[in-house]
C-alpha cells in the first residue's frame, strides 16, 4: 500500500521542530516538513502559497498547519489537489480573528510594531506563541528559527489582512479551547482540545499523535 504523503508547516517564523514529537505510523504516512522562505518583493500570501505550493512533490497531500502555518496551507490548497487540509491552533476565516486583530486591521496598528525589537528571540517568543509562557520561555526558543525583519514585517501583515469570509466546509480545525492568541469563544465548529493552548503542537502531541491518523483517514469520530 502507498504511504499516504503528510506534509507539515510550522507556525509564524517557528522552525520544523515544533513537530519533533509528532509521530505518524510510518506504516501508513509519509511526513515531510515545510520550511519558511523568506518572501520576495512585494509579495502576496496567494503567490506565496503558490511558490509554497510547488515544493509539494506528492500528489493528492495531506497538508497540516499550525496557526499562520494552517491560513497558509488553505491557501496552498488552492493550487493543488490534497487529500486533507487539517489545521491546528489556527483560523479558517477573518470571522475568526479576536478583536484586537481586528482593531489592528483597522488602524493599522501592526504597522507600528517595532520588527527588529520581535526580532528579539524573547519577545519573537512571546509574539508567536502567546504570553503565558514566561516559565516556560527557554524551551521555545530553539522553536524560533526565522529572525529575519522583512520576513516578520510581511507576515503579521499577511495575518492581519487575511481575507478570507467563507470557512471552506472541508477543512479539518483542531483548536485549543485555552488558546490565547486566537481565543475559543471566537471559533466555531472545530474539534475541541481540552487544556489545549497555542502551543499544543508542542504539550498536547499525545492526543494528536492519537487522533491525526484517524482524522486524515476519515475514521475519527470526533466531530466538530
């Protein structure tokens, strides 16, 4: 039996060991991890998707994103055909985005955030995965890998603009219902992780070792 192709992608400017506890049966799945490029000039998230979407050398994928990872494999499905689009600690829609995203697209707020101070691991650590993890912040810096300012400054703006109104039915979204960077009470139909944070990639990876097989296969029964 052919494996069937997995493809990861890390959330904002984080590295792919975000998935080094993540463990699919190699009997059944391929995994393969996508790396952050940085973008080109004047770059759009869709052509960005499309340049993203080409490194996919399997036909018919499973693409799985965490977080800005999961808007971005939405997008990249729009350029190929994939078996699954499963994301994780993320958004399906600009519906979804707290109000102080929305505030920010507004006033354009992001535009003021001062880039190479992120640049800063401490405070890229804190941007990325929230701001409950400051007795925990050693163990995300190796998560951290793209400090680069034009990267950062491109993508907050891309998560902010985002403009996408209709959630495509289809997409697999695992949520954590103590997400703080993209809170509970602003997502619907998702699948429910109990204590799940933004960071359950990382501390919720027994239950999604557990469910992700399933899930890509289409014989979980958990429902959203």
């Amino acid at each position: 039996m052919d494996k069937i192709p997995v493809y990861f992608m890390p959330g904002l400017a984080a590295s792919t060991a975000i998935f080094e506890r993540i463990s699919l049966p190699e009997s059944q799945f391929e995994m393969h991890l996508l790396e952050w490029e940085i973008p080109l000039t004047n770059e759009s998230l869709q052509q960005y998707a499309s340049r993203m979407a080409a490194k996919i050398t399997h036909a018919n994928p499973v693409l799985i994103g965490v977080s800005f990872g999961g808007i971005l494999v939405q997008e990249m499905a729009q350029f190929i055909t994939t078996r699954k689009v499963i994301i994780i600690s993320s958004v399906r829609c600009n519906n979804q985005f707290p109000r102080r995203l929305k505030i920010a697209k507004a006033t354009k707020a992001y535009k003021l955030l001062p880039m190479r101070l992120i640049a800063n691991v401490d405070a890229l650590a804190r941007f990325s995965f929230g701001h409950k993890i400051n007795e925990r912040l050693h163990l995300y810096k190796k998560f951290l890998s793209v400090r680069d300012v034009g990267y950062l400054t491109w993508a907050v703006e891309q998560v902010v603009l985002w403009d996408r109104v209709a959630i495509d039915e289809k997409v697999i979204h695992i949520h954590g219902d103590q997400d703080d960077v993209f809170p509970i009470q602003y997502i619907n139909k998702c699948i429910v992780v109990k204590g799940g944070t933004h960071i359950m990639i990382l501390n919720k990876y027994k239950w999604l070792n557990e469910h992700l097989p399933a899930l890509i296969l289409g014989t979980s029964e958990l429902k959203a």
